[in-house]
C-alpha cells in the first residue's frame, strides 16, 4: 500500500504529502469487548485497515492520521477490560486533531468510524466541528456501504457484533485479532428489555450489553469467512472511494454565511 | 383528555399524580423554519399534543411535564427566525429536568422527540443521563412508529420536514400550525452535495438546508390531509403506548452494576 | 393583538418582520409550585402574555421570540412538580438563543422575566453576553415598574409570590392559571430562619421554601381581582414601552471599546 | 483586635481554633479603579478590615480566611489598572475555597462583600454551594446595614463608587487608601443611557462606568470624614454581629431533604 | 513477550488476568516532528514498546492498556504534520481511562510517558485523579531512570528530542521509526530567546522548536547506535521495575481521610 | 522602593505608569500549611515581597499586580488550615488577569511564583495564555535563581518547605511570618511511599503531606537567619532582572504564526 500514513512519516515526508492531500482520515475506534473470540482492540485495527486502503485508493488527495483507538463503550462496561470514553471526550479529542489538522492547510476531513456506538457523537462532532472550525467534517461506518455483500452474505437478524460480518471483516484484513478455535454463535437472552429498544422499534434507550447476549456476541461468527470479509471490505471501499471523490470534486462547504446585519 | 399535564397542575395535585405515575414523558421540539406554509414552533407544538395524548391514553401511570420548545437546528440557521441549541445545551436542560423529576420520585423518563436533528443528542442524553442519575431514560421520534400508514400515505422519496406527512399531523392535531392557503412542494436543489449525504449514502456529514431546498420544504405538502394525519397519530400512539407499557412491565434499568473490587 | 410572535409566524413572514424589527423580546419564566391555587406553569406563561402585549404597544419595533419556560428554582424543589434548571444551564441556553438572533440582525434583546429567582442570573447574562456577542442584553421585571399601582393595591407586608399581586396579574392576563376556589393566604411560618435572610436586612443567602411557607404562597391571595392586575399590568407595560423606546431612540451600545496597544 | 485570622496564624493555632469556630467569614473584594482619590485595592482592602473587625466581635466563633481580592467588574475594563474576573471564575474559586474550609470542619460560611459588582455571583454561589456542598453558604455587602448612619450623613442622591460613604470607610478603616489632597466630586454624564437602568427604574442592563463619570467616581467624596466611616462601620458591625449570631443560634441548614423515592 | 496486554486479549483473557493484575499501565506518546530522520508516532512507539517489556518483567501483577498516541506537543505544531492535544483534552481522556480501570478492579496505575511536553499534565492528572477517583495514579519518563547509562553515552549538552537518546531507544525497541541515512545533528539557533527558558534557568516559558532548532531535532542522531539504546532501555527497565514492585508491596494510597466535622 | 505596584495606585497613577511599564508582574502564592514556626500566608508574603523588589529594580518597565494568594496546595489538606486551588481554578483565575491585563496594554506577563505545587498549573497557563491570548507569559520560583548561595548556606538534604532556606528569606523579607521561638527540624517519616516519588526517582506520584513529615516542615528551620536570607533573596533578584532585561529586549513571541492554508 502507498497512501499516506502520518504515524510512518517524518516531517519532511508530510510536507510533501500537504502539496497533494486535500482531506484527513482519522479512523475512530474502541477499545471494547468482542466476545470470546475477538481481541478488544478489534474497531480500531479494523477502522485502521480500512483508511489505509481507502488512502491508498485515492492516493496522493488523502492522508491518514492517528488512531482514534478508543470509543463510546458504556454499554460494554460490565465485561472485563472495556474502556468507554465519554461522548464529551471524544469531541474533545476530535476537535484538537481537527484544529491540529486546519493548521497545515487540511479542510476536510473523515471520521471513518469502526464502532456504532460512537455514530451519535461523530454526527454532533461533524455538525460542530465544520460550523466552528471552518473545516468540512464527515462520517462514514467503515463498511456500511457494503449492501449488495451484506444482503449475499449475512443471515442472521441480529448481527454487528463480533458477528459473522466483523469476523469476516477481521479475517480478511487483520487475521491476529480472531481466535478461530473459540468462534461462537452469539448466546442471545431472549425476552429481554432490549428486544422493545432495538432500531425500528417505537422506542430507543440505553441497555446493557450482557442484557441482549451472554458472550458479548451477536449473529453467529461460526459463518465468518475470509471470502466474506474480502466481498464486504472490498464491495464499501469502492463506495467509498467514490463518495470521497465527489466531495473532493465539490467546493469545501463549512459554516452557514452570516446574513448581513441591518 | 384526563392525562396529567405538569403545567396545568398546582402542587397539591402533582403530589396526588405522583401517587400513581411511574414515567415522566418530555415533549422535544425545535424553533426553526418550515417553509412558507408553517409556523416555526411546529416541532415543539406537536411533540406536546403527541405527549397530552399518549399521557391519556397511560394515565394515570405518566405524567407530562413542560416541553422542550428550541431544539439543536444549527442546519436551518440561514432561514429567517430559526433559533438554535448547541447539543450540549440540550443535554443541560435534559439533566436538570431529570434530576428535578428524580427529587420528585420519577425513575423512568421518555423524550418525546417532535424534531429529527434533535435525535444524536437524545441518544447520549439516554446513554449519559441512565448512568449517572440513576432514572431510566428513553426516547422516541413522535410518529416514527407509525410504518403502516406512512407506507400507505406517503409517497415522496425524500420527505421529513414540512412535507405531506408533517403538515398532515398538523392537521389533525394543531392546524393553527398550517398556512393551507401557502401549501407548496419542496423546491429542491438538484445535483448538490446533500444527496450524496442523505441517510443510507456510504457517508454522512453536516449540510445546510438551502442547499438542499429554496423554500425550506421537503416532500410535497399539497398532498396532506386531516385524514393522513389521523391514520399517522392514530398509529404511532398505539404503538408508543404498547411500548411503554411493556417498558411499565419490567423493572427500573439504570446503571450497569459495579463489580466487587478486589 | 398585532405583535411579532416568532412561534406564530412562517419563515417569509419572519424575513419581513425583520425589516422593521431592532429588538427581540425573550419571556422567562418558570415552572415552580405556586401554592394551591395556582399552575406550576404561572410564571411562564405571564412573562409570555406581557411580552406579547409589550410588542403589541411597540409594534413593528419588537418580536417576541419562544419563551423560556423553566427558571431557577432550587428554593421550590421540596414542592411537588417543581422542576429548576442550574443557572449555568440558563445561562447557556440565552446565550444560543442570542447567538441565533444574532445571525438574523437582532442586535438589541430584552429578557422579560416573570420570575424573581432569575434576576441574579439573568443580570450576569447581560453582563456577559453584551460584551461577548455584541448584542446589547437587558432584563426585567415583568411588573416591577407598576409603583403606583402596587402601593395603592398591594396591602401584605411579605408578598411576591402566588400572592395579591400575582393572583391578581393571572386574572387579567391568564385566568387559567388560577383555582378561584382554593384561594389562600399564606401559611407563614414564624420565627424562622428566612426572617434574618429577607432583603433589606443586612445578611442573604439560601433559604427553602417551606421555611417561610407551608402552602407554597406568601402575601393574601384572597385579596387579589381582575382590576387589581388590569392597574399592575397596564402601568407595567406603560413603564416598559418608555424604557424601551428610549433605549431603541439612542445607539447600540455593547462592549467597551478596547484601548489601543502601545 | 484578637480574631482568628487564617493569614497570621501556624497550622497548630489553627487546630486550636477550630475547636470552637463555628464560621468562616470570606473577604471578597474588587481590583478596580476608585477614581483619582483612591487606590484600586479599595474594596479588598475594606472588605478585609470589617473582616477583621467582626472576628473580633464575634471571637472565638469565627474565623477569617485569605481575602479574594479580585471581583467582577467589567464596567470599569476602559479605566486603567482594572482586573476583572468572570462570574464562573469567582464562584469556581469559593468552591474551592469552601470545600477545602469543608474538610477542615467548617459548616457555615459568610462573603463579607465590598463590591457591588460581586453581589449576583455572590448570590447564585450560597445557593449552589449550599446546595451541593452542604455548607450553609451566607453574603453581605460590608456596610449595607449601616441604615440610620447613612440616612444621616449621605446626601448625595447618587452615590456608592469612592463617593462619601466609601472614602468615609476608608478614613476611619485604611487612610493609606485616600488621596486626600485629590478628593473630587463625580464628574457625571448627564442624559447618558445608565439613567435608565439605575436600580428602580423598569429595565436594567449593563453599561460601562465611563457612559456615566468621566473620572470615574459617583457622589461627592470631598464630604467624606473619618467621623462619618466611623458612624457607618460601627453601625453595620453592630447588624453583622447581630445577624451572625442568630444565624449561629439555630441549626445548620444546607441542601433540601429529598423526599423519599416511591 | 509474555505480559498482559489488554488490545490482544479477550474479555475472557482478561477476567483471567484481573485475578492477579494489581496495576495498570497506560502508555502515553505524542504525535510529532522529529526532524527528517524519524517518525512522528516515535514517542507513541517508544512508549508502547518500554510498556510491554515493562509488562513481561512484572507479569502477572500488571497489564498494559491501549496507548495515548497523541499528547501536548503546541511547541511542535509549525512543523508538518504534528497534532496537539490541550492539556485539558489529554486529562479527559486519562480521568474516562481511570474510571473504566477502576470498575474492573484496578486500583493503580502508571503512566509511562514518551514525550517530555506531557509532563506537567500527567503530574496534575496523578494529584485530580488519585484524589476524585480513590485510584492511586503514578507517573513516569520511559527512560528517566537509566542515569547511568545516559552520563556514559550522551555527549551533547542539549539533547531530548530525536537526538542519540531518542534514536539509540528506537534502534533498540522499534527500528521502522528511524531513517538511518537521514540521520543528522540538530541544526541550532544560537542566540535565540530559548536559550534564556531551558530548564535550570531563572525563568521558564513557552517558545516555538523552530526557534530553538531549524530540522526540528536537538542533539547529535548520528552519535545514535543500538548498543547505547539497549544499554539506556534495561538500565531504565530495571530501575521502574523495582520501582512499580516497591509500589506495589505497600499499600493503595489514595485521597487524604477527611477529619471529622465536628 | 519606588516599582509601579497597583494595588497601591490610583486608575491615573496607573494610566502613567503604562506609559513606560511593558511588563506585568503576577505574583502567585498559596495558603498553607507551614509547619509551627511560620504563618499559612507565607508563600503569597514572600511572592509578593520579590515582585516589589524585582520591579523596584525593573523601574519603570514593569508593574506588580494583585498577589494570587491562595494556590495548588492538596498535600497539605489534612494539616489544618490550608485551603487549595483546583488546578483549572487557578488557570481560569490567571486568564482573566492576563487578558484584563491586555486590554490595558500589556502584552509581558511573569507569573513570579512562591509555591513549588503550582509549577506545572504555571508551566501549561503559559502554554494556553500565550496561544490564545497572544500576550507572552512566562514563570519563574521566586528564588530558583540563587544557585550559589543554596549551595553554599543549605546543607539539608532535603528540603523546601519551612526549611533553612525558606525560613531564612523570610527573616529578611517578611518576619513577622516566622515564630523564632518555635523553630524545628522536619520530623521525618523515614521509610514511606514518599521516597519513591521525590523528584529523580524513576516514578512520580501524588503522597500526602503528612506521609513525609509529621510537623508539616522538611529541612532544618533552627538553621535559617536573616544573613542566608539575604544572600539568597539579593542573588535570586539579581538573576531575574537580568533575565527579564533579556526578555524585554526582544520582540514580544507569542502564538506561532499559522502557514498559509492552500
């Protein structure tokens, strides 16, 4: 791979990149349990694969900053080893690296997200940052663009989880984070609150993990593939790539103009 | 209606309500445009009829309290008399009320949310406000339940915001909101930035609203009806109320536990 | 009534008010316990119904924006219902509301406060916000400029709240707000620590409400009539449409200029 | 004078003298121009003396801590050698201040206040820190109760700015404070926009000294006389002692009981 | 390597690892210039790796977190590339590690630190969070305590940054960082105001690096070699290995008992 | 002495002296614990009586502003008395002098400092206040500079608080801080967690006070005299005038100048 990639470059080398690179990638992550046969770590490496594919796709325009490598985890908490930032923290941290970004001539920029728990944050992030720094911010999930694979591939009802679909991801793009010999099925409590609270439903709220599954998995990961993995990542870089490309097509678009005052 | 309204009460008879409630309901709105055929407190009118109503249909188990009437409309800021909270303003006021309601005995509380920019910062607010103050909260789109009939009403493809569907709510349940004689379809924008940013597009981000439509509509408002906006009410309202008595079921969810310390 | 009534208006209709419009009036209220005979809401909704008539006398100069309509109330939390916001949230909340006028023009803004508990907060708002938004801001009183009336009509020693005046202010205003049948004197409670802490005497400082009251009420609410409050309301607003025309007749006056550097 | 005052004593003597004080009295003071006839210290240094004074009075129940001697007074910004704090940081400061009087036993304290500016932010921080810190938090302005002395001996009908009651106080208090060979009269703006928002009238606001003198002062400082500070301070220790020791009589009363949780 | 590193466990290897881990470390880097001869995550690496052996040598009483890879680096920011957390950002995000720590049991933690510019943040998160979250907080420089090593093999009297120390260490732990035929001394300013705020003189300050040293490195990198990197990293090794076991033999030390009120 | 200090000026003193004045000095204390033999004010005393000197010496270049008289003292909570800062309450209190002092002109500020606890609070308000305001700031401890006499008059080991050296430069600076007749040794806990953590061990940490010394003081204060004070405090004052001669007769450095953005 040839994109840039700010953590394996020295100053000069950057230099050279602002003379091309016209938007910022920061991959934003988590740091969360992922049932029994997922290293924590698994939204940030995963988040991180995808931007150094998805720079090297648009190299020279983009370049890739580092890791975000924590996230919004609350409802992971009750099981060993999760850390959860607060949704105050990760704009905190967000806002910094973006203002550090505008500083050296950067003015878009894409948060391209590993961790659904972290959605809600990254679209305050995005509405404040471009209004108050002046420099265009978007969100994307790493692999949401993948429609066409999800629908081929992906059976259970209940997946996103240390699933058949981030198993796949994982074993096409980052092998060491998977136990293959401890791949479960999620060990999903059934009846519970969560069931009432799940998207679509009339009525959305905070739940604990261990109140939806066992095992902290959902879906059924015994059906990941490498092959799966490959037609999902590959399937949402090419969207993408294409989304950036029409937005890099565009004129940066940040605040509102301010009507003039009487 | 019999429900219990917060503002229609003195305290003798809050202290009888709260005998029996056991769910406070927060209607959410905004103050922002809705085009040339409808007053800008639209959201926050109609989050607090859906709230009066779903308040008799659980009484004597919910109680209203004052609404939220200016929401997070950073998008509309360029058309005249919007006005604007930044998310963590919301989120203050959120907290307050929940701790005020919390010294008053009320551990479960529900956002009734009239505005769609509104619902990132309710979903922390749950995810945050559940943790910390120990009061179960949730949170809903008013009429978000009601597939049904929007499936059967609605046939724009891109609708939401004074659109057959809004404007037909209102008619049913405050027409004073309407302008019937100014009834216009959305004047889009075609071919600009926001079509490659609508939900369900690889990436999202902020745009203004003029860039997507001149006169501030979406949809086509020429189509609503009393009719359309009774099936839509009627439906969601049924299907909060099976929602919330299941969430009256079970117990008070709130803080993950604290496992022992070694 | 012919004022600017931001909630009743459509943006197009905005856009013309601000052609004439220089001030925005901001009703703040309250939603506290108001004795036996009185709404939660009282506050609220008399700060809304003298803005309306202040912009109505001071027609096409003003508009009334959506009311602030839950205050500082820590003193009422021991009654049922009260809900009281933090003054930093208050604060926060004029502040975006100031911004958003701002952007469309406004320059000049009123807060018209029916609450007593505000004014320490509402007083730093103008302080703060003139100098950082550059927006000239000042409070008041909603009846405090009715002198005459109230010397003449207002009989209670230890008044100012569900009382004579205010009872008597609801009736003309908003008759709604009142339970004709249950009114009451207040119940006061003597030899009490509040006695010390009263303003005149040479110590303040935080007192519960039910130190001083047991029915939530001060003053003689059985004394209160329609003429009564016509007399407080009409000197009232008569007082308020002086002031604020004289401070529309001279310039914008916001923060102090800073001198030069050497 | 024998008070306990926290600057001059070893930490022994205050272990001693916290078995029997029962109060903290806080000095809060201004750094702010007085005009040509007095030093910028004035209100520090006042609100320190009658500090000391009442812990003589009151010995050995009190005790006085380290004077804040920087307050809130941005209408004084354009004239040389102010320092102004915002409200948020005063009342950050008496937090910490407080809660560390908190750890050390302390349940009652009292702003003893030389600076009007400072009386809203004093106002909102007995309210919150009695509240969340359960210290009974109390304020007064220095001399405030010094009724009959200043009926006698005050004439101007404007006045409380290095005019004759505070040039008095400092006579009899702190001479080094007064240049007496430069004692001037306030120099008045006349018809400015301040008249309309002196305490009294309909409408408050902020405005800049200078809208009102042109040096700086109000009243006529040239009738000051150390038998006049004397008649004012010795009448307002009189009150202050009075009132704290009521205050002492009773119980500690700090945060609302919460009701009990159905 | 065998220690417990938390990003390539699962929360079943986790729940194991809690059985006997008494401490976490959480590496903290930076993200900056290091002149032309090495990368900018190096404090980020450096970091990492110093915490893994540290990790194995103390296995299994202590595990390893995910890393901070961004850290305080304002000096920094005119050279390309660089991003900079504020102080209170970095804080954030180590209090929400702490607190997350803290719910699965652990009760002490060291922040091993890479980059001089954090020093003064960990050492006021070490005083905050020991105190607010009753978790004993410590922090170190990764090689501080190779004393003996750094007399013996570091000549230049200005050194610190992408100098013989820095590329010796990276030689050593994670040789990718360096760009061995870049190597060069730093190209410095002499004369400049720097000279007069490096540590030991009278007074200290914030400068730019790009007035101390044009290539963005101080030292002599050409002096560098893999010998002195190993001899500095297993002094250091060892020296914060006795140091964490005599740390651990005591007691968890955490906020001051408050005394009784009395 | 003849330095400007504002404390003691009129606002047209102050105009005049910022005529020549391009320096601000702030002198920045603590209120704490000094063991039996020196008042609790001593650092704010002492900070104070340096500044007076050094802009004595300075004359007419610099001013001295209000002292902060309380700082970051939480080790010492537990010895009566002391009463501490939060570190960001000491930022918020410097910022608003900085920038009340920028309005007025000044664009140099030294935080001359008593207290080692409130060096890093120090280090980073330099850092923030620089950038965002603009104005130069700069720290110094008050007698760091006096290398030769330390060495020559200080033969404890350890010491630095109420010790030889402090004692002393307050027997000629300020006696009437010291009690002669109660003079003592630190009384040493020898063995505890604090010899770990003092500064040149391989880890940092927060220890209270009280785990070091038992009577609150370190060193041997039956070791001080006016004479040791005097060589310290005249070379300490010598060392910072020049430093600051240097300082003044540079150009004013403040945020780094932002690249062009492409």
């Amino acid at each position: 791979m040839n994109g840039f990639v700010l953590t394996e470059m020295t100053w000069p080398e950057v230099e050279d990149a602002l003379k091309t690179a016209r938007m910022a990638i920061i991959p934003v992550g988590a740091h969360e349990q992922h049932g029994p046969h997922m290293n924590e770590s698994c939204d940030a490496v995963l988040a991180t694969e995808m931007a150094k594919r998805l720079a090297t796709a648009l190299h020279p325009e983009v370049l890739v900053t580092p890791t975000v490598n924590m996230g919004v985890s609350p409802h992971h908490m009750n099981f060993p080893g999760t850390i959860s930032l607060r949704p105050e923290t990760l704009l905190a941290l967000l806002r910094d690296m973006v203002e550090s970004l505008k500083r050296h001539g950067i003015t878009r920029v894409l948060f391209l997200n590993g961790h659904g728990g972290n959605q809600s944050t990254l679209g305050l992030a995005c509405t404040s940052l471009t209004q108050e720094l002046g420099v265009a911010c978007y969100y994307a999930k790493t692999t949401a663009a993948a429609k066409k694979a999800m629908k081929e591939h992906i059976h259970s009802t209940l997946y996103g989880h240390s699933c058949e679909r981030e198993v796949s991801e994982a074993f096409y793009l980052a092998p060491h984070l998977v136990r293959p010999e401890r791949l479960e099925k999620g060990d999903i409590v059934s009846g519970g609150r969560w069931e009432a609270l799940r998207p679509g439903n009339p009525i959305q709220g905070f739940y604990r993990y261990e109140e939806m599954t066992r095992n902290g998995c959902i879906g059924d990961a015994t059906q990941a593939s490498y092959e799966i993995g490959q037609a999902i990542v590959e399937e949402a870089l090419e969207g993408l790539t294409a989304a950036v490309r029409e937005l890099l097509a565009g004129p940066v678009e940040t605040a509102p103009p301010t009507p003039e005052i009487a």
